[in-house]
C-alpha cells in the first residue's frame, strides 16, 4: 500500500503516460515503424526524468512493447517492423521514476488507421475495454481479487470471446509485478481481500479463437492459430469509495 507521496508520484508519472499515449495515437498511421514509436517513447521519458521501464529489464531491448496482430505480449520494436492498414496493435508502456522508483503501467490496443479498416479488431478492442471497467468497477475495499477476476471472465465470455489464462494482471508499486497477481478468470484461491491505498494493474486479455499461446522463450508470445488478440490496461488506486484509474 501506497504513502500519499508515493501516490502522488504515481499520479505525477501518469501524467507523463498521456502525452506518451497521445504522441503513439497522432504517428500511428500507416507506413510508421515501430521503432519510431519507440524513439518517440524514450524522447518523451528523457524530457520528464523519468525511465522507460521495459528497456533492461531481463534485457529487453526496447522501450515499450509493440505487439502486432497474433503477437500477444512482449512484442519487440524491431527496425523491419512497419504498421499496414487495419493492423491490431497493442502498445504497452511502463515508467519508473528516478526518486522514489514509483511504477506505473498502461496498455492501449488500436486499429492501424481507421476501425472500420478492420471491425473484427475494432469489436475485440471495445470487449477489451468493457472487460476492463467491469474489473475495474469490483476493485473496492473488502471485496477481493476474485471478485475482479470473475467480473473480467463474465464480460469476456458474455461477448463470446476466450481469456487468455496464462498472463495476468498485478499489484504494483516498487517493482512492475507485485503480489497479488489477478487472473482475468475465476480462480480458487485468489480471495485476497483488497485494502485502501493498493494500487494495481488490471489488464484484460481476450483473444477470438480458442487457440494456444505459442511462447518460444524469446520475447514475443503468439496465438498459436494465427486468431487476433487485444490487451488494455490501467494502474488504478482503491480508496475508500470508488476505485480511482491513475492512467
């Protein structure tokens, strides 16, 4: 649990999260390389003195993770990487600050151009976000992880979509993945009771088909199918009343 201070730290680095989420949506056109995203990401970090988690740490070697289609995390801004009409793409961004080493961590998924370039990823993206603020809305004192993981699952499969069961969401505060992790399923035991001043990190993932992950211990993980996939994510704080969304 946070201190006011570190809680206005992660409030501060959410700040930063904004413009590095808008400068992604005003460049993601197509014809954009990742690693201009990329570029951009690390300029944006250096100007606000703050750092761009990902990069080093079990030597990743980017500042954010670009992950294309059936690519389903970790996804690498690799120079060949170049976006095309109706690409789904999801840009994950973590910061930590350099004074009290404060993590914030969001995930944005978008259509390469316009949605209608590719409605099936469009409807993916919009049952991402409804999965998501169904979790979220669970995150209250006294209820407990469980209550978000059923939540995420319901609204999942109410839109007749598949959760992606082997990555998680997390508590986060000194380091990017804390105890407790949250399932986007129902899980025994998962009944941690949330208290006030937890900050976590809730990040629905839901794929199309029923396929399996395909993880090559590289970097990306994939749909082993080829189906499309989608993550969103937020940092969110509970406090005595509504949960609060930090970025």
């Amino acid at each position: 649990m946070l201190t006011n201070t570190e809680i206005l730290q992660m409030k501060a680095n959410a700040k930063i999260h904004v413009k590095v989420f808008a400068a992604i949506r005003k460049m993601f056109k197509v014809w954009t390389t990742a690693v201009e995203i990329d570029k951009i990401c690390w300029e944006i970090a250096k100007e606000h003195w703050v750092l761009c988690g990902f990069r080093g740490v079990y030597w990743f070697p980017n500042n954010i993770c670009v992950s294309v289609n059936d690519v389903v995390v970790h996804g690498r801004a690799r120079k060949w990487l170049i976006f095309n009409e109706g690409d789904l793409v999801t840009f994950d961004f973590w910061i930590k600050d350099k004074e009290l080493w404060i993590n914030t961590d969001a995930a944005i998924s978008l259509v390469c151009w316009w949605d209608d370039t590719n409605p099936k990823a469009a409807k993916l993206i919009q049952a991402n976000k409804d999965a998501l603020y169904a979790g979220i809305k669970m995150a209250k004192v006294w209820n407990t992880v469980w209550d978000i993981s059923a939540a995420i699952q319901h609204e999942i499969e109410a839109s007749w979509y598949k959760v992606v069961r082997d990555l998680t969401g997390h508590a986060i505060w000194k380091e990017l993945h804390e105890k407790p992790y949250i399932p986007n399923f129902w899980k025994a035991w998962t009944g941690v009771k949330l208290q006030k001043w937890m900050t976590l990190a809730i990040e629905p993932i839901l794929w199309e088909t029923s396929g399996q992950i395909v993880d090559e211990w590289d970097w990306e993980i994939y749909i082993k199918d080829g189906g499309l996939w989608c993550q969103y994510e937020h940092t969110i704080l509970i406090t005595d009343w509504e949960p609060e969304i930090i970025i």
